[in-house]
C-alpha cells in the first residue's frame, strides 16, 4: 500500500520499495498528508475522452477456486469480452479455465451464450475475444472444469447511462521474475509482466518504459537480458481515458557466468540387507547422485553388468545372485560428461533352511542403590532377534515360576534375590537355551525424620496498589517424599490453628496475617510460616451499564450475504458489580434473555437490537445490528469426494515397517459430508473418526465410502498396502530436524512469532519422543510446532529418541525475533469505526499491528472525505494481501462513511 500511496504523489516515478514493517509505520507518518492528495481531482491526459466502449475483462491462473479479477458492473449494450488465462496472468501449470455464461439457472439473464475455453498452450496463447450484446439485469459465470466449480460470480448490467461516468483509473501492477542468485539479481534473464484491472468501463491500454526509454504498448512479458540495473516504469489507461499515475520497479541482472567446462560430480552408494562376508541377500539397492555447480546436472546414466546405457531416474534394484559391476556417468547442461566410474557388489545365494534358535537378552532397569540393590521396583526387558524365519515368542520363568508368554517389561518389588529364566523360539520351531540373571531388591528404606515442604498462594482481584477486592483467597499446599503429608493447618490473624480443607476466604478489610504449618504421616511438623496481605475498602456504588457487542459468523456469498445460517453471538462486560443480564430481540421481536449464539435461517434481511444489565441494575442503550440471509441453493445430488491417504516408515520395497496408518478424506460442495465409512480386508463397514492404525504383517486392502447430509452415497473406492515382517534390532538412532518459519523483515528476524517445527525419523523401531530446549532451558517433550514471540535472540536445542533406545547427537538453531511495530495496538476482536462495530475479525497482521492500527494511522483528517480515502486504500492493500474480502472491505468502507471521522 505504501508503494500506491508514493507513486501517486506529483512529480516523478519512485524507485524504492519498503518492508511491510516499514510501510506500516510509514502509513502513520503520512496518513494526513495523504488523505487530502485524494480530493484533487484527476488531470486530464493531454487526449480527449474516448466513448465508453466496454471492454470486461476476466482473468484466471494457478487456482481452481476463483477468478483472478472479474468485472462486476457493466452497462447494457455491445461489449467485448476479453478472457485471459496465461502465463503473464500467473497460470505457470499449463491449466485449462472456461468462461462460461449460465443459461439455465432461475434468477439469472439467459440471453448469452458464451462459453470460452482458455489454455496458456492454445494457439492465442491463453487470450481469447468475444463480442457480445448485454441487456438490463443479472448474468452468472462460472468454470466449467471439473474441480474448478468454486470459480463463479455475477454481473450486474444497468441501463443506458445508469452507472454515470468513470472517473477512477485502473488498477495496474508488476511480477519479476526468473531465476535468481543468491544476491537476489537475476541470471541471464529476468520477465517483467504487467496486470491492469479497471472495475468501470475497462482497460484499454497498458504501456511502460525500460530505462527511462519511450512508453511502449504492453502486449506480453518484457524480456530484459542486458547486465545491470534496471527501472521500469508503467501505467495504464481505461476507455474512459483515465490513466494511472506512473509506477516503478527496480531489478539488476547478473553478469554472465565464464563458460563450464567441467563435467559433473557423481557418486554410486549401494544399500541392502548384508551378510558376515559383505555379501548382499535377497536384494541390493544402488542410488546414483550427481552435482554440478556450473550450468547444473542434464542427465545421468548407468550401465549393469556391461549391458547398454540406461538413463536413471530412480534407484537400480538388483536382486539376481552372483558378483556385479555397475557403470555410471552424468552430463550437464553444457554437454560436459565425467569419465565413467564403476563399483563392484556381490547377491550372495539365498541361505539354506533356518536351523538356527534365535538370539534373546535380558536388560534389568530401575534406581539403584550404591549396592546396586534395585530399590522400590525393577523392570525386566527381553528383546530377542531371529535372521532367520523371524522370533514367534519369546517366554520367562520368575524365581522357578511356570513359563510365561512375554508381551511387556516384567515389574518385581518383592525385597530379596530374584532370578529370571528367559527363552525365545523362532518360526521355524528353534528354541534358544534357556538363560538366566540375577537381581536383588532393597528392603524398604529407613524411618522419615524429615518435615513436609509446604507453601502459600493467594489470589483474587488487586488494584494498582497490590491490595486485593473483595475477596482473597489462600490457598495451602503440601508435599512430602516421605512418609506423605497427614495434616495441614493455619491459624488466621494469631487465632487458633485450623485444620486445612479448601483455600480460606478473607473477606474483611484491612492487613491480614496468615501461619501455616503441615505435619506427615511420621509426625515430623514444619517450622510455622507467614504471609500478610490487605483487603481494600468496597468500592463505591455502581452507577455504570455494562458494554455489550455483537458478532455475527456464518458462511458468506459474495455479496456478504450469510448461505443457510447466520450465528448471532452476543458479549457482554462489566468492570463494576458484573454482568446480571444480556437480553435480545430479532426482528422487533420481544426481548429475550441470551444464553447462548442465535441462529438465524430464514432468507431476508434480519435486524437484532440487544441490551445488557448489570448486577446494580444499570442498564445499557440498545443497540442493532443488520444482515441478510440470502435464498437456499437448489436440491444436493452429487456424492462427496473421499480420498485415501497411507503413511508409515517404509522399506526399499515400499512395504509399511511397524505401522501404516490410513487417513481418509471427504469433501462435499452441496450440503456437508454427512458420515466416511470403511472396510479394512473385507470386513464390517465401520464409521471413520480418525486414522486407521494396521500393524499385522501381511498385504490389506481398505475399502472406503462417503455420505453427504442429502444421502447421496460415493461408489466405494480401494487401495492396497503391505506390512513387512519386523526387522532385526535397532542401534540407529533417529534424524531429526528443524524448520523455523514466520513473517521476516529484511534482515531476516521474524516478525511477531517464529515457528520451530521439529522433525524425527527413525527406519528402524521408530521415534519414541522428540525434545527441546528453549535458550538452554529444561528439556522438553515436543508435541507440536514451538511458538517464540518474545524479542530477541534465541536458540534452540534438540535431540530425538527411538523406541529402541537410541538418541541421536544434540543439535542447534539460533533465530531472532524483532521488536513490535505497535506496541499500543488495538486488539479488540472485531473492527470499530466510530460507535459503529463492523463485525469484520480485527485480524494480527504478523508484525504487532492489528486492522484497526491500520485504520487509525492518523488521530486527525482535514475532512471526512479524507478520512474515507485513507481507510479505501488501506482495505485495498489488505484485499490484495488476501487478509480481507471484497465483503468485508465493503462492511468496513461503509462504516466508514457513516461515521463523523474528520467532519
């Protein structure tokens, strides 16, 4: 926005650009200077005023969920209809859009039939012309792709001479792009494309200049190769001959790189389960990676066992047994290609009949004596492997005791010396020979002489003097690692000493001393401790009514219309006796006492007035509120969408190790997913609440359906997955990493929160937990992304544990968080503009400052005309940063007007 409010200064183009930090400062700084450049009228162009030849232009790119821009208004008559969907309006996927006029739907004009199809790769390059005739009323369009059924609006066509003449230049903006180094200059070539978008009569012309050259057209991209830097500079013009004041931007191209004459770099790693003698079995994987620092790697090949050059794109499985060489060699983009390289493995034959028990081991945990007694408990755990056909049980025998089947850690806290016999068999029917260890537990420890700990806690509402309201509560409490806590007592203002139930509630004005004492269960009685506190004198009489505000949430059309519900919830506070009653009446309705949100159905426009009473009795002036629902949509006949999605730790063979888990999703444009079902190998049909955990080896196959709120049921759809055999023991601890993210200024602090979002993987047992530490803080178990918001410098330490034990090597990342841009920001929920409450969330823009902070960069404004201009162009910077809708800009731009702000 700060870039807009510059360029339309007099005089001159500007060829800087701030960090949104910094713009939003800025908009403060020169917030009423600014306000009164929007009452001089538009200068004239030097040419006169063309007729109003309608041109509506509709673009489209990348999304699937609405338009890029859209016209809105026309007037009735012959008009063009421009529909652009390319590369230089941001499609870089190749995907097709339509234009398509609605014929059929009730409420609409079907008078034109229009149907346009659009494709960066058709024959126009993606721009398509149409001529066609409107007439006085309502058009709807929409896309009519499969999946695109969010692109669709309305146009609103008038009468001859109906909308008055357009007075309001177009909108215009510029993209680089290209490919960049690391100084962000661009690398032999950088493409400039310029977007006009005019909601009156339309764009007729876009043009620039390339280093203060002529203006020329614009028809497509500007390709600049030249090293150095350059300006360009651009406007555009709509029919009504009301042209932009001219805008810049400022980019550099790199000097050209010496010519690369030297082949790539490439290496040969082999992977696979391997033998004593290094020999692989049953399968060996060989993954290729090649690097190039000059023009960057074209292409790599390889040769096996002397046969031709193959192109690789992904490992090379090799799985025949017997001794193999494989060739390999890569080339980059200057045709440069290393000598070839070679590596020689082994696929030893497959092994003979398992004859051989498994291996099993015992590990005794728990806290140890300096006998090495086991004190309290020990916990025995038996691990046991098989290279073989794999472990089937494993089995103990405690102190001469039947066998047992062992599924967890055995706990012993019997005193005296215990021996554990333990055994394992393995598929093939091998049983190990039973193994043993020894172990002692303590006798109890010896008799508690040591008191409890025990401490205070007072609470309740203070003043600024410390001194608590009404009422304060203390609270007591007691711990003792020995014989536990028998009694705690207190005696308040040197009375007698009172058993402890509940925290004691004092009442009475004035300083008040409170001793307290807790004994254990060995009669060991603390020192007697104090704490004093003062109870204010009541506060006056309340003579003060409540503040009460409304907000209103639902689904929303694009006219701001609520579809199907709005929900009318209503907030009341009281800083004197407290909120008794908050009352609400719909539609003149009678007033009703509000206990929870309103729901609001009917289509038509809905006005609520609402009031609140405080416990004095003070009563507050009502207050309204208007919205409309809009007319329900026609009957839903199509199914959801459900998808499936596995993921787990995998194997070379892409089978699922340990676990898979299968995540289902249903979507439903018409009334709502109603219920996801699925079947896992054929059986019952099962409602879907969360994702479903498969851990039995085997190959599964899950069937799954959805059903919307109107019955309609998706035909079930499968998909199959298999779970390897566990493998041997793990020794490997996990990789783990970190990624911090955020809003960033130019120096690369974060604005207003940093992110740290730990990541662990273990191909073997799997990750147990995650830990961090906050600027060398006490470790702690990571359970989602760590939020840091205050500023500064911070580090942050981190380490991961598998389920086997093993912990990976303790890492660091060091950020900083910069300072709040406004420190004094307004942060009530909604956007209040005078007495007026919009309604719209008072969204936290990232650096500190709110909506409103925005809105009230300036305490004055020459007039109210001012007023009304800065508050449109800070919501126009705010739409096009995606923070608002075109509804909520509209909410906000009324109550604007309606307010007394610079009158």
């Amino acid at each position: 926005m700060f870039e807009r409010l510059l360029s339309a200064l007099p005089g001159g183009t500007t060829t800087f650009r701030l960090p949104a930090t910094a713009r939003r400062t800025a908009v403060a700084m020169l917030a009423t200077a600014v306000a009164a450049l929007w009452l001089v009228p538009a200068v004239a162009t030097g040419q006169e005023r063309r007729a109003p030849a309608q041109v509506l232009t509709w673009t489209a790119g990348n999304s699937v969920t609405e338009y890029l821009s859209a016209p809105t208004t026309a007037t009735a008559g012959t008009v063009t209809v421009v529909f652009e969907n390319s590369e230089a309006t941001g499609n870089t996927t190749g995907m097709s859009h339509t234009l398509t006029f609605d014929t059929t739907s009730s409420g609409y004009n079907h008078d034109v039939d229009l149907n346009i199809v659009a494709s960066p790769f058709d024959d126009n390059g993606g721009r398509h012309e149409a001529q066609v005739t409107l007439t006085p009323g309502t058009y709807r369009y929409y896309c009519t792709i499969p999946g695109h059924g969010q692109m669709t609006g309305e146009l609103v066509v008038t009468g001859d001479g109906g909308g008055g003449g357009d007075t309001t230049a177009p909108q215009v903006s510029a993209e680089v792009t290209g490919d960049q180094n690391a100084d962000g200059d661009y690398t032999g070539n950088a493409s400039v494309a310029l977007s006009a978008t005019d909601t009156g009569t339309g764009v007729d012309t876009t043009e620039y200049s390339l280093d203060d050259g002529n203006w020329t057209t614009y028809t497509e991209p500007v390709s600049v190769t030249a090293p150095g830097t350059h300006t360009i500079t651009y406007r555009a013009t709509d029919q009504a001959g009301n042209t932009t004041q001219p805008k810049t931007t400022t980019f550099t191209i790199a000097e050209k790189t010496p010519e690369d004459t030297t082949p790539p770099q490439v290496t040969a790693k082999i992977t696979g389960d391997q033998n004593t003698d290094g020999d692989y079995t049953g399968n060996a994987s060989v993954a290729l990676s090649a690097t190039d620092t000059g023009t960057g790697v074209d292409t790599t090949e390889y040769s096996l066992d002397d046969g031709n050059w193959t192109t690789y794109t992904e490992p090379v499985s090799v799985t025949a047994p017997g001794t193999h060489t494989i060739t390999y060699r890569a080339t980059d983009q200057a045709g440069n290609t290393t000598q070839p390289k070679t590596t020689t493995f082994t696929i030893a034959e497959k092994t003979p009949e398992d004859t051989t028990p498994p291996q099993v081991t015992a590990k005794i945990t728990g806290d140890q004596n300096t006998d090495g007694d086991y004190t309290g408990n020990a916990s025995v755990a038996l691990s046991a492997t098989d290279t073989g056909t794999g472990v089937d049980t494993t089995e103990y025998s405690l102190d001469d005791g039947n066998w047992t089947t062992y599924t967890e850690p055995v706990s012993v806290t019997a005193p005296g010396t215990h021996t554990i016999t333990y055994r394992a068999t393995d598929q093939a029917g091998n049983t190990t020979q039973p193994k043993t260890t020894t172990f002692t537990i303590a006798e109890k420890t010896p008799e508690d002489t040591t008191p409890p700990q025990v401490t205070a806690k007072i609470t309740g509402d203070q003043n600024t003097d410390g001194d608590y309201t009404g009422n304060a509560s203390v609270a007591l409490s007691a711990t003792d690692t020995g014989t536990g806590v028998d009694t705690t007592e207190y005696s308040l203002d040197d009375g007698n000493w009172t058993t402890y139930t509940e925290p004691v509630s004092v009442t009475a004005p004035g300083t008040h001393t409170i001793t307290y004492r807790a004994t254990d269960q060995a009669g060991n009685t603390t020192q007697p401790k104090t704490t004093t506190f003062t109870i204010a004198e009541k506060t006056p009489e309340d003579t003060t009514p409540p503040q009460v505000t409304a907000k209103i949430t639902g689904d929303q059309n694009t006219d701001g219309d609520y579809t199907g519900n709005a929900s009318v919830a209503l907030s009341a506070t009281d800083t004197g006796t407290g909120v008794d009653t908050t009352e609400y009446s719909l539609d003149d309705g009678n007033w009703t006492t509000y206990t929870e949100p309103v729901s609001v159905t009917a289509p038509g426009t809905h006005t609520i007035t609402y009031r609140a009473t405080d416990q004095a009795g003070n009563t507050t002036q009502p207050k309204t509120t208007t919205f409309t629902i809009a007319e329900k949509t026609p009957e839903d006949t199509t199914p959801p969408q459900v998808t499936a999605k596995i993921t787990g730790d995998q194997n070379t063979d892409g089978d699922y190790t340990g676990n898979a888990s299968v995540a289902l999703s249903a979507t439903d444009t018409g009334t709502g997913v109603d219920t996801t079902e699925y079947s896992l190998d054929d059986g019952n049909w099962t409602t879907y609440t969360e994702p479903v955990s498969v851990t039995a080896p085997g190959t599964h196959t899950i069937t799954y359906r959805a059903t919307d709120q109107a019955g309609n049921t998706t035909q079930p759809k499968t998909t199959t997955f298999t779970i390897a055999e566990k493998t041997p023991e793990d020794t490997t601890p996990p990789q783990v990493t970190a990624k911090i993210t955020g809003d960033q200024n130019t120096d690369g602090d974060y604005t207003g929160n940093a992110s740290v979002a730990l990541s662990a993987t273990d191909t073997g047992t799997g990750v147990d937990t995650t830990e961090y530490s906050l600027d060398d803080g006490n470790w702690t178990t990571y359970t989602e992304p760590v939020s840091v918001t205050a500023p500064g410098t911070h580090t942050i330490t981190y380490r991961a544990t598998d389920q086997a034990g093993n912990t990976s090597a303790v890492e660091r990342i060091g950020f900083e968080i910069a300072a709040d841009s406004c420190p004094d920001s307004d942060t009530r929920d909604t956007v209040v503009i005078g007495d007026e409450d919009t309604g719209v969330d008072n969204s936290e823009l990232g650096d500190g400052c709110t909506i409103s902070d925005l809105i009230a960069a300036a305490s004055t404004y020459p007039n109210h005309g001012a007023f009304v201009s800065h508050v449109d162009g800070v919501t126009d910077e705010l739409k096009t940063d995606g923070v608002l809708t075109d509804a909520e800009k509209g909410r906000i731009m009324r109550a604007a007007g309606r307010s007394d702000i610079g009158k």
